[in-house]
C-alpha cells in the first residue's frame, strides 16, 4: 500500500515537469513572435517601407487628389457675333445606398432618409416622389443608383439647387456637352462635336466628329490644366492645400461668314418645301461672290444637332461630299469659255429640236424644238442641241482647256470634311457634246458655287468660305480670312457682261425658261437647269417627270453681281406642282430677303441691342421694346419689371421675342408657336421644370394658358416641327 502511495506521488511530479516544461516553451515562443513583431514595427517605423513601398508616400497619395481642370471648348459665332456652338456643362445625379459609406467625421456618405430624399428631389427631378423611391429601393442590394434619363443632363441651376438639399448621399458626375441654340440650323456645315473618351489620356472631351467642328478642331479644342491638392477621407479639400496648379486654356472662337437671320429663313423655305413635295434631296447656297463668303446654306435632308433627331438619315453633308450632273446650269460656263475663245456667234441661226453627234441623237428639252432660231436664245431657252453646236465649234480641245481652268473635277478646298472631287468623262464626241449642257460631268455645290463667282469678278474665281476670321478666349483676332483667288482669270470683263445679258433674257416671258423667277423692278439674272439622273442598275438616265435634279442660279445686281442663289431639287416625291413653281417658292422670298438686306450694308446694323428693361413700368418697356423691334413677353400679373432673360447690349434680331418678370402672381401664358430658345428664357425666369420633348416648336402645354403658376411647377411641353 506504502510502495502504490510513492508510486502515484512520482506520477504527479512527473506530470508537474512536464507541463511546466510545456509552459516554458510556449512563453518563449510567445516572447519570440512578440519580439519579431516588434522588430519589424520598429523596422516600418524608421524605413517607411513595406514590399519596397514607401508607406509615407502611400498614405499621402490616399489623400491626394489630381484634379483635371477642364478647359471650354470654343464658341461658334455667326458674322454678327451671335452664338450658334457653344459649351454647355450637364451633369448627372446618383444616390449612393452602401451604408458602409461613412466619411473621416463618422457621418454617413449614403441616402440616410429614402422618404425625405424622395420628396426633395422630385422638387428638381421630372420624376414623382414615388418614382423616385423606386428608384432607391432596388430589388438587389447595390451601392449605388441613377434615376433614368431624368437624371441625365441636368444643368448647373439645377444641381445647384439640388446641392443646397444638403441630401446624404447625393452626388453628381460632370459631362461636357456642346449646346446648338437654333436647331436645324446650317447642320451639315457647322457640324457635331460629341464627348469621346480618349483611351490614352483616359480623359472625355469634346471632339468635333463633322462639318467645321471636325476641320477646326484642333482649333476650338483646348487644353485641360490640372490641380494636386490634399483631400480628407470625405474627399473634400483641405484648407490652403494646393500643391501643383496648371490653369486650363480655353480654344479659340470661330466667326462664321454665315448670317442667322438669312440662314433661318432658308431653313424655313426648304423645310415648306421638303413637307409638301418630298424631295430626295435638297441643297441652297447663298455666297457674296465678291468675297466668296458663304452667308447661307443647307441641305436637305437634315438633322437637329441638339436633338440627334434624323441623324442617322442624314450624316451625309450632301454640299460637298455628294456630286451631281448639274445640267443646263453648266450652260453659263460653256457660253463664257465660247464667248472669251471667240467662238459665239449670236446672230448665225442653228437648227433647233435635235442633232446627230457620230450617229445618236440629241434632243432638246421640247422634242421639236423652235425652228431656226439664232444662237443668241440658245441660252435663254436652254437648247441643248444649240450647246452642242457651240462646242464643237469651239473644238474639244479649246472647251476642255476651260473646262481646266474652270477646276472641273478638282476640289475646291473648302474647309468642310470629306469634299468629293467629282469627275469629268471626256474621251468620245458624245461624251465631248453632252459635256457642254451639263451631262456626263459631275461636280458638287461647292465646285458650283466657285465657277459662278467669276461671273461677279470679272472672270477671276473666288474660293467659298466659311470662317470669316478666328479670335482667342480674350476677343483677340488671331486670323482674318481674306478673299482667296483660284487660279488665274478664266475669261474677260466683256465676256462675263456677255454671260449676264443671256441670263437676264432667261426671265423674257416670251423666250426664257426661267419667267417664273422674275421679280418686278429687281435687277436679277438667272439660269434653269434640269438635268437627268444616271440609272445605276440598268444603265441609260431614269424616266419619268420627277425624275430629274432641277435647278436655278440667280444673280443680283444683274448688271455687276454681288450675291447668288443656287437651289438644287432632287427627285421630289410628291410633284403637285411644276419643278419651277416649287423651286420659285425658295427662290422668290430668299432674293428679296437678300436684295433688302444689301441694300441696308448686310452687316449688324440689322441686329439691335436689348435695352436694360429693369425698373421700368410695363408699358414703357413695351415702347422702349417697339423702338427697337422687340416683342416683350410678360410674366406676372405686376406693373414693374423686375428681371429680364437677356442681358442688356445682347445683340438680337428684329422681332425676337424676349421675357421680362413683374412682381405678383404668374400666369401660365400660351406657349403654342414658341420655340426652343423662348422657353429657356421662360425656364429661367421662372424657375419651372420644364419637361420637353420633340423638337421644332411647341404643340401643346399641360398647363393650360391664363391658369396660375408658381416657382418649381412642372410643365410638359410637347414640341412638333
């Protein structure tokens, strides 16, 4: 029993050592890790460095933030300094929901209160609270959501309000985008520029991607600069934290040759046209041929550059990029090299109806023609068969020598992407006859348009422009486009004077083909042309009384022109009426409107200044309005004006309408025939959402009119071309 008792007292002792053994070893290697730890906190805390990072400059790039300072693009002006390009900044706003989103100070960076958040936005938003609460209760956890395309594109005014909620969670991402006040408005020549992301720089920024956005690019575009500064966790700067700082550089502005006034009313005219005959295609060209500086022109169809609306219909810029046989209108270049080459002989007689040129028949556009008649009304009635006799008294040889000197088949070089040179077929007799009324060759506007302005520059040729003159951010001229002269003179004063008379004699009621153009005590002269359209699939011209592209070019003075007109008409579909009644519907008001405003200069005395309206009572305003040939349009139910949209000294065009505000109730007014830039104006003024779509001018209104309103109501406005 002694000797169990001794036993069972080593096993303790035994057992004792052992886990004090076990104790020790773990100490030790406790004490171990701790000591390595401890080295290697010491170690981090003189080198900085951890995996050869330097951990100083890893925290303070945590708090750096390298800003891109984005510079403006340039402002598109047109000859008068009115804005028709110009930046716009827009910006898109989304809530952030992840609730981990909590800043240095431990607020929340997230949407705290759905309900509040909801009700407040829907002040600014086109959205309803309830919509919007949608919105932000995503059947899928997300960290962050937008609100649909009511989220997109709000404007400054409107994230600044939004901002002024002080809403957890709300926050914005900026998108440059480019604002084209007038719509359809010279689409094709000024062009798109849209936001590209440049995969090199990993920047967006504006582009121009078509017409003078595209070929001044490089000159409207500016530079971004940059800001380094100290942010705290919030991302919110630091007080005095600045570190590096290059100030962005804004691009150049751009004056055009264009005038807007002009340009809209053309846009007017082809756009009554293309509705009720539905043409292909369309193009109006009004030049200064003195200067070549182009003061209208478009096409159609077209597309409005704000909207995107038939932009994919119509990317094509048909002035330059599409040509054309231009038919009897090439007349006026035939009968100037014949002229100038001594080889027309007005009172020698010709038989007109038809000709045979090496065994085919060339007819006139009246099968049997006039009879011998003298080849001084070849032009006037637009006798292809007298052309043909023309030509080949000149010899192939003399007529293609002008047809050089004219540039036919060679760009002009006007600033617009994409120019086609067209080509000129010019191997056998018949293809040397057909040349001479405007078949077989092809050319486009442009090239048209550069032949024409010899005939008010004594024969030498002027290149069209578009761009009157560049100036920096500051209002400096950097460039002044001046008169570019192609080549040397094609013919002489005496021939260009022998040219006009025959287009004069184009509007004789008795033997013209172009009375219809006349315009009683007006100094015009003028040329028809319709020419055949090549049948791409079976070979041979297209039949039939549509199928034709006509045409007119008219002058004015007739005597020593200064501006021209050139109309083409592609295939109208809907052909009520006579080619040279429709096109006379362009033609007509356009030539007036031109010979009214030459007459006063053609220069910003057409524009007038807005007057400071504020402080007055209504009914002086509306004096002070009508001595300068503005429309005033009042909102409030107050006598004494307290703001106005424009800012006096804008320039602005005779009967413009402009917004001024009185103190007292507002009234909905009656917005049906407004357009895009009137319900800014009102926008502004009144600080309503105004929800629009369509594009042209307003339909309908859900406010009806005389009905009261107040600031933040929501109107939606329907617009319709």
């Amino acid at each position: 029993m002694k000797k169990r008792v001794i036993n069972l007292e080593s096993q303790k002792s035994k057992a004792h050592r052992y886990r004090f053994t076990v104790g020790r070893y773990f100490q030790v290697t406790v004490a171990l890790v701790f000591l390595v730890f401890m080295g290697r906190f010491l170690y981090v805390g003189i080198s900085k460095t951890v995996n050869g990072q330097n951990l100083n400059q890893k925290t303070e790039q945590l708090y750096m933030r390298n800003q891109v300072l984005k510079a403006n693009r340039g402002t598109i002006y047109d000859r008068n300094g009115l804005a028709v390009a110009q930046d716009s900044q827009l910006y898109t706003v989304y809530a952030i929901l992840d609730k981990s989103s909590i800043n240095y100070k431990n607020k929340p960076e997230y949407v705290v209160n759905k309900e509040i958040t909801a009700e407040k936005l829907a002040q600014v938003l086109p959205l309803s609270k309830n919509q919007i609460l949608h919105y932000l209760s995503p059947i899928h956890p997300a960290f962050q959501v937008q609100f649909g395309n009511a989220g997109i594109g709000l404007n400054k005014k409107q994230k600044d309000k939004i901002e002024k909620m002080k809403l957890p969670g709300i926050k914005f991402f900026e998108t440059q985008s480019r604002l084209y006040l007038n719509g359809n408005f010279a689409s094709h020549v000024i062009g798109l520029a849209t936001p590209e992301y440049n995969k090199k720089t990993k920047k967006e920024n504006l582009v121009g991607t078509m017409g003078l956005e595209a070929w001044y690019d490089n000159t409207l575009s500016g530079r971004d600069g940059y800001q380094i500064s100290s942010v705290d966790a919030a991302n919110y700067q630091a007080p005095n934290s600045v570190q590096t700082y290059k100030a962005p550089v804004d691009g150049n502005n751009i004056y055009l040759t264009i005038d807007s006034q002009l340009q809209t009313y053309l846009e007017s005219r082809l756009t009554y046209v293309q509705k009720n005959y539905d043409p292909v295609s369309m193009t109006a060209v009004v030049e200064d041929l003195k200067t070549g500086k182009v003061l209208a022109a478009s096409q159609r169809p077209t597309f409005n550059p704000q909207t995107k609306k038939n932009l994919s219909h119509s990317y094509r810029d048909i002035l330059i990029q599409d040509t054309f046989e231009p038919g009897s209108v090439f007349k006026v270049l035939t009968l100037a090299a014949a002229t100038n080459s001594g080889n027309y002989h007005p009172n020698q007689y010709y038989n007109s109806g038809s000709v045979l040129v090496k065994g085919s028949a060339i007819h006139d556009w009246q099968a049997h023609g006039w009879g011998s008649i003298p080849f001084s009304q070849a032009f006037a009635r637009s006798s292809n068969t007298g052309f043909v006799h023309i030509e080949q008294q000149m010899g192939a040889k003399t007529w293609y020598s002008y047809l050089k000197k004219f540039r036919i088949g060679q760009k002009t070089g006007v600033t617009l992407p994409g120019e086609q040179p067209g080509f000129l077929t010019f191997n056998s007799p018949i293809d040397q006859a057909v040349t001479s009324f405007g078949q077989g060759v092809n050319v486009n506007v442009m090239q048209m348009m550069q032949a024409f302005s010899s005939l008010a520059n004594n024969g030498q040729m002027v290149k069209p422009q578009f761009v009157d003159k560049t100036c920096d951010p500051t209002g400096k001229t950097i460039t002044n486009y001046q008169i570019k002269k192609v080549g040397q003179p094609v013919f002489s004063p005496e021939t260009a004077q022998v040219v006009l008379s025959n287009m004069k004699q184009v509007l004789n009621k008795r033997i013209g083909t172009g009375s219809i153009y006349r315009i009683d005590h007006e100094s015009i002269a003028a040329k028809t042309g319709t020419a055949q359209i090549a049948n791409l699939k079976g070979g041979g011209y297209l039949k039939g009384d549509n199928n034709y592209i006509f045409s007119v070019v008219g002058v004015t003075p007739a005597k020593n022109p200064r501006y021209c007109i050139y109309i083409t008409m592609k295939q109208p579909r809907r052909m009520s009426k006579p080619a040279e009644v429709i096109l006379a519907s362009i033609f007509k008001p356009l030539m007036k409107r031109i010979i009214l405003m030459s007459q006063s200069g053609l220069n910003s005395s057409l524009y007038v200044k807005v007057p400071n309206f504020k402080g007055l009572n209504y009914s002086d305003a509306v004096k002070k309005a009508n001595q300068v040939g503005l429309e005033l349009e009042k909102i409030g139910k107050g006598d004494k004006i307290t703001a106005q949209a424009y800012l006096p000294g804008k320039k602005e065009l005779p009967g413009s309408r402009l917004f001024v505000k009185t103190s007292g109730q507002m009234i909905c007014p009656n917005m049906k025939g407004w357009t895009l830039d009137d319900l800014h104006q009102f926008s502004e003024l009144t600080d309503l959402n105004l929800i629009i779509s369509g594009s042209g001018w307003v339909q309908d209104q859900s406010i009806l009119p005389k009905l009261p309103i107040k600031s933040k109501d929501k109107i939606k406005i329907k617009l319709k071309e």
